[in-house]
C-alpha cells in the first residue's frame, strides 16, 4: 500500500511558476511508474507526466518544454516544476504511482491559473 500526498499548489498569475510536490508512504518498486495527472472541470483526468526509476520519462503534448517532472528515490519524494503557466492549465493535479495493474492516487490539489 502506498499513500501520497500533493503540495505546492495555489493560485498563479499566468506565465508564472509552482512546483508540485508529492511525497510517498509506503515502499515504492524499483518498478513502479510515479507520474502526475489532472482534471479540469467538466474534462475527464488526462495524464500530465510520468516518470520510471530509470528516469524515462513522458509529457504530454500540452505541457512539453514547459512542465518538468523529478523523482527524489532517497526521499520518495515525485516533483513537478511548471512554468509559463496559463490559464489552461487550471485543474486539480493528482499523484498517481502505477504498479503494475494497481493505481495509487494522493488527495488532489488545486492549481489555478488566472490573472
């Protein structure tokens, strides 16, 4: 069992910057994939990066050259930097770590996006 829990959100002006932070309880696999998701009123939860413990990592279009995704292994601890963000990016981002058929997701927090 793996719990996680988000910081770092809060309101930001667009073009401005945040750095999600999630840190894990549990054992994470060498295996596990640690990424991000969000989901914006009335959209369906879209996957905004993943990242392995080899440091593969996967960004959606949206958010390419814009979002980094990190993993501190020592910490247990999955990281997303986000810049230029805009008013689009608004949504409620959620941990997620993927093992194998299993999901587990933190509590959610909200990041908006507004002048």
């Amino acid at each position: 069992q793996v719990q996680l829990v988000e910081s770092g959100g809060g309101l930001v002006q667009p073009g401005g910057s945040l750095r999600l932070s999630c840190v894990a309880s549990g054992s994470i696999f060498s295996t596990d994939v640690m990424g991000w998701y969000r989901q914006a009123p009335g959209k369906q939860r879209e996957l905004v990066a993943h990242i392995t413990n080899g440091d593969a990592t996967y960004y959606a279009d949206s958010v390419k050259a814009r979002f980094t995704i990190s993993r501190d292994s020592a910490k247990n601890t999955l990281y997303l930097q986000m810049n230029s963000l805009k008013p689009e990016d608004t949504a409620v981002y959620y941990c997620n770590v993927r093992r194998v058929i299993w999901d587990f997701w933190g509590q959610g927090i909200q990041v908006t996006v507004s002048a």
